[in-house]
C-alpha cells in the first residue's frame, strides 16, 4: 500500500509521448491564435470606430466573465454544428476533441490578450500615432508598422506569463476526455488504481515546468527592462 514509483516509471513514455505532446501542442497554437485574434480584438476596442469597440468591448467581457471549463462544454458540442453549417452537411461534423479544444482556447485567451495588447498600445506616446499619420499612413499601417512592434517590447513578459496560464488551464481539457497529460495520468491511475501518485506526479510536472517558464519571463523582463 505504500507510495509505488514503479506505477509512473512504466507509465512514462505515454505520459510524455501523447499526453504531455497534446498539451504543449495545444498550449503553442491557442498561444498563437490568441494573440492573433487578441491583437485585432484590441485594435478594434481602441479605434475610432463606436460600433467595432463597443463589439470588441462585449465579447472580452462576455469570455471574461465565464468559467473556463464552461466554455470548454460549450466548444465542444457547438464546434460540430457550426463546421455542419459551414460545409453544408446534414449532420454535425466530427471534428474531434483536439480541433474543439483549440477553437475554445483560441477564443477564450484571445479576451485575456486583447486587454494585455491593449495596455501594451495605450503605453506608446500617443504622439508615436501622430507621427504615422503625418508620414501618410493610416490607422492600420501605424499600428502595424509604428506602435505594435514598440508595445511588444512592453507587453512580452506578461504575454508569456498569460501563456504559462494558459498551459496550466489546458488540464481542463480532460472534461472532454481528451488524453493531455493530465488526461493519461487520469487514465492510468483508474486503470491501476493508483491516483495517488499519478496525480502527484502531475503535480510535480506541472510545477517544475510552470516555476521554470516563471523564472525565464523574469530573467527576460529584467533584461529588456528599459533603464
């Protein structure tokens, strides 16, 4: 009955090879996306356009206030009718547990990054805007050419510390029965009852890797700081 070390061990290589690949396959694309769509949502919730902003404004707070693994729910049996739609299909579409939690993710972070993105633009002088118009661009090509690059620099660190979020969040996928790290963990501690140290050793992983990332976003802000 004591603590078998043996269990987790042999249960390595599908912990890491599938599970473990899942979440960090996932982790980097919502990143991406997110940050994509996140980047429009806060040009649109800062431009001179009433209607985009008030949209933009409503859908961050709509995402911001839901629980995370209700949206997942949500995702999950809302994904199949809209690619049904989509495609023109008679019945729902199969897109399987890993294409509806990347959907839900990209869509959900995107609120979180929208806010970061816009705090990053709003911390550029606005005479930096100014300037773009002056050379002749328009509102898009400042952005894109003047302010976005300089906001990066300010908002890097807490972009990747929203990442790191966003790995940890991607346990939650396992509601759907989908096999990340913690779903396989999940999966062999039923099989060989043995939840204990499963789930402690998940535990442990996830602290190592989320402490580690941590410390490397503090290195890199005290090396870009602006001094």
């Amino acid at each position: 009955m004591g603590f078998d070390f043996e269990v987790i061990r042999t249960s390595l290589p599908y912990l890491f090879r599938d599970g473990m690949t899942f979440t960090v396959t996932l982790t980097v694309l919502a990143m991406s996306g997110g940050i994509v769509f996140g980047t429009l949502l806060a040009m649109m919730r800062i431009g001179s356009h009433r209607w985009l902003s008030m949209l933009a404004g409503g859908y961050v707070n709509l995402m911001r206030s839901l629980p995370l693994v209700l949206v997942i729910f949500w995702f999950f049996f809302l994904v199949p009718y809209i690619g049904a739609w989509v495609t023109g299909a008679d019945r729902p579409v199969q897109v399987g547990a890993f294409v509806s939690a990347l959907v839900t993710f990209i869509m959900f972070e995107a609120a979180y990054y929208c806010e970061i993105m816009r705090a990053g633009i709003q911390s550029i002088a606005r005479g930096q805007v100014w300037s773009g118009y002056a050379l002749g661009l328009n509102y898009w090509q400042t952005m894109a050419q003047i302010v976005l690059p300089q906001a990066f620099r300010n908002m890097l660190p807490v972009l990747l510390t929203q990442t790191i979020i966003l790995f940890q969040d991607t346990s939650l996928v396992y509601v759907i029965s989908a096999t990340d790290f913690l779903g396989a963990a999940a999966k062999i501690a039923n099989r060989d009852y043995r939840l204990v140290e499963m789930y402690s050793f998940v535990a442990v992983v996830y602290f190592i890797i989320s402490y580690s990332l941590s410390l490397l976003v503090k290195h890199l802000q005290e090396r870009i700081a602006i001094r």
